[in-house]
C-alpha cells in the first residue's frame, strides 16, 4: 500500500493516518502558496500603465523600479530566513510561523492600500520578502517533525505542490484582470497586491489551531506538551508502541543533538558551534558546497527570470497576449511538477532527471535567444508593423520552446536542490542546513532579479544566451558532481562523501553510488571486524 496510505517496517496502526495529520500538513503547506503567487503576479502587475502613473514611473526610470520592487521582495526574504532560525529556537515553530504571517500580513497592506507612494510599495515588499523567507525556512521542516514516517516524503511535498498552485493562481488573476478591466484602472494592480491578503489570512487563521512541533518541546523540556501533541496527531495514547517508539526517535536525535554540542558545553549556542565544526570537517563541507551549487545554479537556469519578469521576456519573442501566454506557461509548469512529485521522484531519483532537465532547458533557450536575434519580433511590433509569414511562424515555435523548458525545468532544478539538500545531511544538522539551503537560494535570487531589467537592457537576445550557457553547466555540473541520494541511508551518505574516512572518495555519478556503495560498506565492516 502507497500514498497517503504506505506504511512502514514496523506495525503501522490505522489510527495515525487521521484528519488532524493531514489537515495540519495542509495549512502549514499553505505558506508556500505566498511565496509561489508572488513569483507569478508581480511581473505583470508592476507594468500595468495604472502602477506607471499613479507612482509617476517614467520611461527612464522604469527599469529602476522595477529591479527595486522585484528584488526587495529576495532582500527581506535572506533575512526572514537568517533570523528564522534564532527565533524558532526561541518561540518554537508555531509561533515563529505566526510571526511571519502576521508580517507577510503587513506587508501586503501596506502594498495595497499604497497611493502615490513608492516607499510603501517598496516597505511592503520588504516586509512580505521577510514573512516569505521565513515561511520557507519553516514549513518543509515543520511539516517533517509532525509527520509519521511512511508518509513523510508526501506530506513534505506539499510545499512544492502548493507552491505551484499559488503560481498558477497569480498567473491567472493577472489574466483575467487584462481581459475583464482596463489597465488604466487602479484597481487593476490593486486587486493583485490585496489578494495576498486571502492565503495570508487562511494561514493565520489556521496557525491556531495548529500542535507546536513535539521535537521543539522535548528539546526545550516540554515533554508533557510532547506526549499531549503526539497523541491528538497520532490519534493514539502515550502508551501505545507506536507513540513510545516516535518519543524513542525524537529523544535520539536530541541525544546526537547533544553530541555534536557536547565540545563546547550544553544549550543551544554550544550546538550551533559544534553543528558548525561539523560541517566544516572533510565529508560534510562538499555537502555544503553542493547546496549551494545546486541553489545557485538553479536560479540561474532562467526560469525565475520569467517568473518575475514574463512581460518583458515574453515581449521579446513578440507575444502581445502577454497575461494569456503566462497563465498557460505557469499551468503547463505545474502540472509537469505535480506529476513529477507526486508520482515519478521516488521512481526516477534526481541526478538523471537534472541532467535531462538543465540540458534540454538549454538547447530550448539557445533556440529562443536565435530566434529573437534573427527575426527581432518585438521591434517589429513596436515599430507598428506586422511580423512576416515567417517570423510569426518563428515565434510559435518559440513560444514552444518555453513551453517544453517549463515542462523539463519541472523536474530538475526546480525542487531537486531541496530535495538534495534535505537527503545529504544527518538529522541533528538538518535544522541548520535547512536554513543553510534558504538563505542561498535567497541570496542568489537577490543579485539576479535586481539585475534582470539592466541585463535585457543591454544583452537583448543575448539574455536567453545568458540562462541557456548556465543551463549547459548546470548539465555538465550534475553529469559530475552531483551524486544520486534516492534510497541512500544517511550512513552510505557518509561513504559517498567521503566522512570519516582516509579514502579520497570523489562525488560519484548513479553508477558509482549503486554498485561502489555496497563495496565500500562492506570494506568498512571487515576493517571494524579487525580491530
């Protein structure tokens, strides 16, 4: 049995697949739905003529601003996950994730309710970039620790499908505003800033009536709040095997907790200085630096740049529907990753999927960036002439080409880096390299989306250029150094990477991690069988 449904290799009661679990997952997952709308609404609806002359953005100034509004979003969001961290030791998941909404909340009013002024617009973004970069250093880990094992994965992945169905929900609101009300209207942008507002508020809502996580109380000697919260999600009482053997699980990994902090005393700041040496020592710094070549690499693939700037990267093939064309590319993406996570990750793994991915990303942005150096689609238009037989056949099949990189980008560098990097590291350091894994995917976006409008600016059709040569690195970059972690216990993850071992293990391709595994483990037991 499967699903919602898998069980595990011990006796798995009925009881602990109950609403309360799944309802839980459901409202903490719902914080990604701001994250994967923002990317999605706030291209299109900062070009809207309404925005341009109600803040007074002139043509010379256009680029300014819009690099400013996108990319202050990414600013806040660094520092809403760095101080995530410190504030979820302090106050426990539940209230940190109630701390971030309620900023998120502020934000987006002051967006909406903004007149003529910028410092609002920018404000807000700030303080909806904070709430965000805490969501997402927050909810993928919350989730894990109020999850039961089987279901673990499915529950976890919740992010990334709600995440998706926020993006098509942004995609499309900006489409039917273009179709229903004028852009010259205030509204037109409004109504996209307040709808933040709604996810937002069903969040904070539901954050209420939501279990603190039970390992943050036991770590912070809460047990009877444990024991309460593991018996409402498990449906279960204290004393059942199963309840005794996740209370077992969650006092081992404080145990390794206290291990690694044991060099420098006890508490909290003793652990982040041990978790540190940790991951300075061989084996565990090239997990740390495949993080962050995954994170970069995959906000360099281009596909953020569309997210955020679709009406100009978009007009650039000579597409007029801009809104149209954008809600069929964010729908088309999300499905393609709902069929991957739901059904193919566990079935395909992640290397291979990320090799085929970056690569036929690339040829496909090769083919777009040709196009528009040869047929100039969007200085035709501009111009008021109309595109020959030719190039406007030239545009479909460019406007093809994004579509199958939506579809291909779906299942490689989109959600893998998180995948990857939440599979690589053992439990007692997961809490730091998930904040690890946010804080570069948001300090790579920064510089990107505040650079975008300068980059078309001056590169034009050299911009799809710019992300195809990425996504060719990216190719050669997983080929190479980025090892297969589907099925790997985190004690062969220590042989791959070379951890407590004289050997010089190099990161290996899938071959190498399916048939050299076993070979090295099996070296290790006769060593120990020795001593």
């Amino acid at each position: 049995m499967g699903g919602l449904r898998a069980v595990e290799d011990r006796p798995t009661p009925k009881e602990v697949y109950n609403w309360r679990l799944y309802s839980e997952a459901i409202v903490i997952a719902t914080g990604s739905m701001l994250f994967g709308y923002d990317s999605a609404f706030v291209g299109t609806t900062i070009a809207r003529s309404s925005f341009t002359t109600d803040f007074g953005i002139t043509t010379a100034s256009a680029n300014d601003v819009s690099s400013n509004v996108t990319s202050a979003f990414q600013a806040g969001a660094f520092f809403g996950a760095l101080f995530c961290f410190f504030i979820t030791e302090r106050v426990g998941r539940k209230w940190a994730l109630q701390t971030s909404v309620l900023v998120f909340i502020i934000g987006a009013i002051l967006m909406t309710v903004a007149t003529h002024q910028l410092s609002y617009i920018y404000a807000g973004r700030v303080l909806t970039g904070l709430g965000c970069g805490a969501i997402t250093a927050t909810v993928p880990s919350y989730i894990a620790e109020l999850s039961i094992p089987p279901i673990r994965g499915i529950l976890t992945g919740l992010f990334e499908v709600v995440y998706q169905i926020g993006s098509v929900i942004g995609f499309w609101i900006n489409y039917g505003i273009s179709q229903h009300m004028s852009s010259s209207n205030s509204a037109s942008w409004r109504i996209p800033m307040a709808f933040q507002l709604v996810p937002a508020g069903l969040l904070f809502i539901g954050g209420f009536f939501l279990h603190e996580s039970p390992l943050w109380l036991m770590r912070n000697e809460k047990n009877e709040q444990a024991y309460k919260a593991l018996e409402d999600l498990r449906k279960l009482p204290r004393d059942h095997q199963y309840v005794q053997e996740d209370i077992l699980a969650i006092q081992n990994r404080l145990n390794e907790e206290a291990s690694i902090a044991s060099k420098f005393g006890t508490g909290r700041w003793a652990f982040f200085r041990g978790a540190a040496k940790e991951l300075s020592q061989k084996g565990m710094r090239n997990r740390v630096f495949l993080v962050f070549c995954a994170f970069t690499l995959a906000n360099l693939s281009g596909a953020s740049a569309i997210n955020y700037y679709s009406p100009t990267l978009f007009g650039s093939i000579g597409i007029e529907d801009v809104s149209l064309y954008t809600g069929i590319y964010g729908l088309v993406k999300a499905i393609a990753s709902l069929i991957y996570y739901i059904l193919l990750v566990d079935a395909v793994g992640r290397r291979r999927p990320v090799i085929l991915s970056s690569f036929v990303c690339s040829l496909c942005l090769w083919v777009v960036g040709s196009y528009v150096k040869i047929g100039h689609p969007a200085d035709i238009i501009n111009a008021g002439g109309t595109l020959s037989p030719s190039t406007a056949a030239g545009g479909k099949a460019a406007t093809a080409m994004i579509m199958i990189y939506s579809i291909f980008w779906s299942f490689g560098l989109n959600g893998v880096p998180w995948i990857v990097s939440a599979e690589i590291f053992p439990g007692a350091l997961r809490n730091l390299t998930g904040t690890w894994a946010a804080l570069v995917q948001w300090a790579i976006q920064f510089p990107i989306t505040k650079a975008l409008p300068y980059i078309f600016s001056s590169f034009g059709y050299g911009t799809w250029y710019f992300f195809a040569a990425w996504m060719l690195v990216a190719t050669l970059w997983a080929y190479f150094l980025l090892p297969e972690t589907k099925g790997v216990s985190i004690e062969q993850m220590d042989l791959i990477f070379g951890y407590n071992s004289d050997r010089k293990y190099r990161v290996p391709h899938t071959s190498v991690t399916t048939k050299d595994v076993p070979v090295m483990i099996e070296d290790v037991n006769d060593k120990l069988s020795q001593i």
